[in-house]
C-alpha cells in the first residue's frame, strides 16, 4: 500500500472531539476512495459502502432531504452490512451523482450513532449550486496525487532523509552530496511517473515506464469523459480544447496561456468559465498574473492573464514523446526541463496549501511564481532546469525595487542549497520544504 499524508488528518478528525461527516475532495484517480476504505479497515468493525455511480438507483433514496430515522431506515434497506452504533462507517461515494445526500448529512451527523464519509470527484463543479452545504457538519479534505516526499516512501526512503532536508532548508545548509544525487535522481523518476497512485503502484511493481504512459493516458482519456459528461453541452468542445493545449502552451517561452489558440479571434471572457472548470474540477492548477508582487496577492490578481498546469506532472511528462521521458530519467543535459520542472513546483506548492501567482513586467522581467506565507510575506519563487540557474535578472530587478519590500527570493534548480545575498538556491526537490497548510 502506498503511504499516504492524508491518513493523519484523517487520523485527527477521527480523534477529533466534535464529530462531524469526513468529505474527501479532489480529482478521479488519486486515490480517495482507497484511502477511505483502508482508513475505515483499521479503525471500524463494519464499513458499508454505498457508490451512486455503480448503485444509481440509490440516488432515489436521498432525493430530497429527511430526518435522520427516515434515512437511516432507507440506509438498512440499501447495504448489507450490519450498522452498529458506534463501530460503523457508512461511506458515500461518488457523491457528485447525489448532491442531495451532502445537504442531508447534517440529519445523520446529529443522530450521532454512526460515523460517516463522503467522497466524489469534481466537487468543486458539481456542488458549486447545491442549496445549502451544511456548515459545521463535514470536516472537508483537500487530497492531491503523491507529492515528492511521498512518492520517495514508495521508495524506501524514510523520514529521517526528510527531517535531514528540512534543517537544512531551515538553516541554509548543503544537502551531504551523496544524498543530493540520490534525491535528484528520484526527483528524475517522480518527473516521468509522476503522483497518480496507479501509475506509481505500477512502476513499484515492475519498472516499467511503458506501463505507467498506458495509465497516464487511461487518466487522461477519463478526465476527458468527465468533461463529456460533467460540463455544459455548450462549454465541452472549448474545455477539451484547453485541456489538450495546455503541454504545448507550457513550452511556449511565457508560459501563459494564449486564447486565440482556442479558436481563432477568441477572448477570455467568452472562456472564463471554462478555464474555471479545468480548476474547479482539480485536473489543472492555476496561477493568476499579479499587477504588483505585494500583499495580498489576491487583491492585483489578473483574471485574464494565468498559467495552467496539469494536476499531475507524470500526466504532462506523458503527453510528451517517449524519448523525452527517456531524457528526463537519464537527466541529459541538453533537454529543456523547464516546464515540466514548472508544473512540478506547481503541483507541490499547491498540495502544500499555496495559491498561486506571478509576476510579469516588461521593465521588470517575469518571476515564475509568488507565494503568500502565514505570516503574509510575499516569497518570489524562481524555477531553473539548466546549468545557468544564476542568471535571474527578474528575480534581481524585484528584489532590488524599493518600493515591494520583498527581503528574500529563492531559486530552485538542478543545484544544492547555497546563499548568495538575498538569493538562496535550493535542490528544486526542496519546493515541498514551502508549508501553508
């Protein structure tokens, strides 16, 4: 089984002194209802599971709102596992398929006898116009494919590596450079198989890359049914569209997203909603130009002018010939990396809490992302694949602009930590060192 972060926090709402319903958000395939079911395994007697994409019919059963003896009535009659007060878990899954049922759970969370789960994929679609979410009443998780540090647990690597990376993160201390190579070779592999759980199982169990491409576009091919199934008739052709160019226009030299490539003469207002859908919908990430790299960041965001990448690196890797995946795993020095190192800080920063962002300046340059800590410092983040990780005139012209006040920036490379004034180069594997959950 591969370890998982999110098992503490599904520890700690257990634990938790008020109960409420668990809701388990995030994209198809990485791995929600596993988790859900192996959670309940070590700490329940019975699960009773109920799935409204393999059962609709059950969905008949929560159609409307009722108290707490009507459902659980209609739940008996619908599993065939005993329900035991206080050592079952009743699970929903795939709730998208039942919204009702989110808006019912607060009948069944204040009966109090049993506890409950829910999970489901493009929730942030799907229950964007339910009638009443039940404040107080779900506990809701965020869940992500692997990040780095979990992918190395696949690999043997333990946490004392980690605790090691994050006093040298937290000192500005050299990574001892055996284990430097060794991490950057892993980060190598995390780059081609990237956090789907079926396709780093896979690659566990046999090595083979042609096997992991196979589930990469399997994944692919399924989030494009979604958007079949799930979006507005009208919307399909343009959020199918945009998911299919992001690859290309990830190697364009600003990175940013270019509408016209949708169709020709096309703007962004007539294609908001469906860049907000990819988004909605955890199968892309975001991040939105800024006017000035100030706090709060969300204040001079740019709808119009963003990033967007896959939620998943090994699925942009994957779109890419197999010759560049070869490159990347034998690290040849004269493959761009840059965008598949770009979408990999994406994918980490945003598991670690982070809304994303960057700066564009004709006078200034271009920094690759600005992030807002706790304490709402603004940190400028700059992403290098290549040998001249040190020329970075963006991050220069910002740091040095009197009116931004930003104290520090931070280079992530091919490279081991180092400081040069107030610039420190990190081992781009470090992006998961940046915490803001």
């Amino acid at each position: 089984m591969l370890r998982r972060k999110i098992e503490t926090q599904l520890e700690a709402w257990r634990s938790a002194p008020k109960r409420t319903a668990l809701l388990v958000t995030g994209a198809r395939q990485i791995g929600k209802t596993y988790i859900i079911r192996h959670f309940a395994q070590q700490h329940y007697d019975h699960i009773a599971e109920l799935n409204f994409i393999e059962n609709p019919d059950l969905v008949a059963l929560f159609d409307r709102p009722r108290d707490a003896k009507n459902l659980l009535m209609r739940l008996e009659l619908a599993v065939n596992t005993p329900l035991v007060p206080g050592k079952t878990l009743i699970f929903f899954d795939e709730v998208q398929r039942c919204k009702e049922m989110v808006t019912a759970i607060k009948f069944l969370v204040d009966d109090g006898r049993f506890d409950y789960a829910l999970s489901g994929s493009l929730l942030g679609v799907e229950l964007e116009d339910i009638r009443s979410v039940p404040v107080g009443y779900l506990t809701e998780l965020d869940m992500y494919p692997l990040d780095f540090q979990e992918f190395c647990w696949s690999q043997h690597i333990g946490n004392d590596v980690f605790d090691m990376l994050a006093e040298c993160f937290a000192k500005h201390q050299e990574v001892d450079e055996f284990i430097h190579q060794r991490l950057m070779e892993l980060y190598s592999k995390y780059l081609v198989i990237g956090g789907m759980p079926a396709a780093v199982d896979s690659f566990v169990a046999n090595g083979s890359v042609a096997d992991v491409r196979t589930i990469q576009e399997n994944i692919k091919r399924e989030y494009r049914r979604d958007i079949s199934q799930y979006a507005r008739k009208e919307d399909r052709l343009h959020i199918r569209a945009i998911y299919d160019l992001v690859p290309s226009e990830l190697n364009n030299p600003n990175k940013r997203f270019t509408f016209a490539k949708i169709e020709k003469n096309m703007r962004f207002q007539s294609v908001a909603s469906d860049f907000d859908w990819l988004v909605n919908a955890d199968v892309a990430v975001a991040a939105y130009n800024v006017d000035e790299p100030c706090t709060p960041l969300e204040m001079s965001k740019e709808r119009n002018l963003f990033k967007l990448f896959y939620n998943d690196v090994g699925l942009l890797t994957g779109s890419f010939l197999k010759k560049t995946a070869l490159d990347v795993l034998d690290g040849n020095p004269d493959i761009n990396y840059g965008s598949i190192y770009e979408n990999a800080v994406a994918q980490e920063l945003r598991a670690h809490g982070f809304d994303l962002y960057y700066y564009n300046s004709k006078k200034l340059g271009e920094l690759d992302f600005l992030i807002q800590d706790r304490n709402d410092h603004v940190l400028p983040i700059e992403v290098k694949s290549g040998k001249s990780y040190k020329r970075h005139r963006a991050m220069d012209n910002v740091l040095a602009h009197p009116e931004y006040h930003l104290n520090t920036g931070y280079v992530l490379g091919p490279c081991n930590v180092s400081v040069e004034g107030n610039v420190t180069y990190l081992p781009v594997y470090m992006a998961g060192m940046f915490h803001n959950e």
